[in-house]
C-alpha cells in the first residue's frame, strides 16, 4: 500500500491534493490539525493500493496451431485468463447448474422438504442448500433445526459472552455501524450503570458520525476519543485498561482498501482484547456480500451484526454470510429509534427471524 502525507491551510486543500495525486480509490487514514512554522495547518494521511504493472501478454505463433488435446485446450484457456475470481465464479455456477438437479426433495420427509423450499425462496444460496439436504437425506426424522445450527449460530453482544476489552465494529457506509455502536453502549450501561465505557471514533472522513458518538457520549456519561492516527491508536490502546468496555468506531472502505492493512498501518492488528463485529444489511446482491467479506476480512474478526432488519424482505442472506464466513451472529437492530431496537444474538431469535419474520421480542415484519 502506497501512503503519502498532505498538507493544505483546510481540509477541502488537503482533500483536493488527495484526490488529485492518489486518485478516487484513496483512503484517509488520518486527518489531523498540527503547526507548521507557528502556523496551524491540514495534516491528511492518505493510502491507495498499487496498480500492479502489466504483464506482456505473447503473441500466439501461428506455427503453434490449436491445442493438440482438451486437456491442451483447457491449459492455453486458463493460461490466458483474466480475472480468477469471475472465472471460479462461472466454474462454480456450472458446478451447481450439474449437481442441483440431483438434489431430488421427494427424498426427504414433507417437513424437511418444506423447510428447504422456504429457504430457498428466502434466497439462501444453492450452496448451503445442497449441505443442509446432504445433511438430511440419510436422517429422514431428523430435524433441519440441529442442521442449520452448524451452519449459523448465535453469540450474543455482551452478557458475560465476549471476554474481549475493546470491540470494534466495522462495515459499509449507510450499513448502521455508528447506530448499533450507540445502540449497544446504552444498552450496556443501563444494565450495569457503574460499568467505565468509552467511545473511540476512528472514522475520522465522515464527520457526522464523530458527532453523534461524541453527543452521545456527553449525555449518557461515556467516556469519548478519537483515533485520527497512529499514534492516537497507540494512546487508545494504552488507556484501554481504564475502561470496562471500549466500543471502536471504523472507517467505512472504499476502493480497494481492505480492513488487513489498516489495521496493519494503524497497529491494531496484534492487539489480543480486540474483537471485531461486521455490520451488514440483509438485502445487498450477493456478489455485493462477498466483495465485502473480502473487503473486511481480517485475524480480528469475530462476529456479524445484522442492521435494518425492518427493511428487508427476506434474511436468506444471513445464512450465506455465516457459512462463508464462519462467524456467529452477535446482535440484531431494527427500527429507527434508540430504545428496544437492538438485541444481543439467541438460538431461538435467530431461526424465529429467518422463518417466522419475527424479530427479538416477539415483533413481526410485516
């Protein structure tokens, strides 16, 4: 990753040489005021991705003539790809497209038939179908429930389930991420008022959310940083142990910045009380879902909490998230307000959400 410090009399400055030497893909990573000869300025680290040089590609001989065999054909074919993940993704397709049609339902008892045909039309991947029916053909008085516990499972936020001092929580803009932070800290010190929490924001290119967690901050009697930095990283981490619980709050990435080398770059990526919580939507593409697995994908990552649930449709994508990332659910928000609208993560909330619409507390989607 290429990184770059820039410095302008005001920030729009600083941007705007951002934008024109890295280019639209540039992540901040800090903004920050300092003195330069006595006088105030705009600091902005910013990082982008390297283009990766081109590899000359060789002129086909026309002594070489067409590949000899299939094996030949399919050798020269891979050979002159681009674009691996597209070309698996096609591989893949072709691959369900042969096996689907094996997957014959009538095999199974009715309610396990119907079971697998609603979440079928909940739009959980052929994929993870294909399991949950392998797992059943051979068990015809099985119930899918014990299943589809070993593909998603819950593990609430908080209740004495996470040992982990800090929690960060990271994931698109518009995903929720700030609101669920806010949403779980009250939470928390209503449950045990005396509790030392701190509110860390370190997404420090969407000023709006930096206000919010400081508002709230000041009016619930939390404690308040920034992490613009770092070395602002490093003096949060040296005060993590003065706080009970410190919720972190991460930047949003675009481009081609992934959350690895952030965490690298801000040296948050060894720290053992780190905990970190993926906040999505259920009802992005699912192309969309696995850009961000990758995109967010990191040795810290610990649990998906589930936004917005009010305004989906359908959460067959809260199985495909869990069986491609192999974490719990941890919390589940909805609504717009502050009150009664977050939920640590249960067994029994997470399948009564997934086939009855029903979100913790016994309130339906309508």
């Amino acid at each position: 990753m290429k990184m770059k410090t820039f410095r302008a009399a005001s920030t729009a400055d600083a941007f705007a040489q951002v934008k024109s030497e890295l280019g639209e893909d540039a992540v901040i990573l800090s903004n920050r005021t300092v003195e330069e000869d006595g006088r105030k300025c705009c600091e902005v680290v910013a990082a982008v991705e390297p283009e990766p040089a081109a590899k000359p590609v060789a002129s086909p001989s026309p002594a070489a003539g067409m590949p000899s065999s299939r094996d030949d054909f399919l050798d020269t074919a891979m050979g002159q790809s681009v674009g691996w993940q597209k070309e698996w993704g096609e591989i893949k397709s072709q691959i369900m497209a042969l096996v689907k049609p094996q997957m014959r339902l009538e095999a199974l008892a009715p309610r396990q038939r119907l079971a697998i045909e609603y979440l079928e039309r909940e739009g959980v991947d052929e994929e993870v179908l294909l399991k949950v029916f392998c797992d059943l053909r051979d068990a015809p008085d099985a119930s899918i429930l014990p299943v589809l516990d070993r593909l998603a499972y819950a593990r609430g936020f908080g209740n004495g389930n996470w040992q982990h001092r800090m929690h960060a929580f990271v994931g698109p803009h518009g995903a929720g991420k700030t609101s669920a932070l806010i949403r779980l800290a009250l939470k928390e010190k209503k449950k045990c008022p005396d509790a030392r929490i701190c509110l860390v924001s370190a997404d420090n290119g969407r000023g709006k959310g930096r206000m919010v967690l400081k508002h709230y901050a000041d009016l619930s009697g939390l404690a308040f940083r920034e992490m613009t930095s770092r070395e602002d990283c490093q003096d949060v981490l040296a005060e993590a142990r003065s706080f009970d619980m410190m919720l972190i709050d991460l930047p949003g990435l675009s481009g081609k910045a992934d959350l690895n080398d952030w965490m690298n770059v801000m040296g948050l990526a060894e720290h053992d009380e780190l905990a970190v919580h993926l906040v999505l939507n259920p009802y992005y593409a699912p192309a969309q879902y696995d850009s961000f697995i990758k995109k967010y994908e990191c040795s810290k990552l610990a649990s998906v909490i589930w936004t917005k649930l009010d305004e989906a449709c359908t959460f067959g994508a809260i199985l495909n998230v869990a069986h491609k990332t192999g974490k719990p659910v941890s919390a589940f928000s909805f609504g717009s307000g502050l009150k009664n609208s977050i939920a640590p993560a249960k067994r029994d909330s997470l399948w009564r959400l997934v086939f009855k619409r029903q979100f913790p507390g016994g309130v339906e989607n309508q």
